[in-house]
C-alpha cells in the first residue's frame, strides 16, 4: 500500500515514517505530544497533523545530554 495518500496513519505507519520505535511513538500518544484521535482501543494520526508535528520535531534544538555521575 501507498502510504504517502493515506489520510489516517496508524502508530506503526507514524514509526516507519518518523524512524521511532512504535513504543516511543505510543508513548507519545499516551502523553498527548503528538495528535490522534482515538477509537476504542485504535490510535488514528491525521497525516497532515503527523506532517506539522515532524515538521516541528526538526526544527527544535537538540537537546544536551549529561553524563550521570
């Protein structure tokens, strides 16, 4: 199936396209950071909101990491 004219993108669509572990991508669902709509037990991702979402994921700075001592 073609993926790029799919309106609605599941989790595991929304991870091969953003190369995120479909955990994270849950996870990310559960916290409300990325928008869906949710019904029954399915996530649905709105291609377009998933576009503006990963379009704003590359323009954030990266974040630093510290060593834990």
């Amino acid at each position: 199936m073609d993926n790029s004219l799919t309106m609605a993108l599941t989790p595991e669509m929304v991870a091969a396209e953003s190369h995120k572990h479909v955990n994270t991508i849950y996870g990310l669902l559960k916290e409300n950071k990325l928008p869906h709509v949710k019904l029954g037990r399915s996530y649905l991702i709105s291609r377009i909101e998933f576009e503006k979402w990963l379009a704003g994921q590359s323009n954030q700075p990266p974040t630093a990491r510290t060593a834990a001592n």
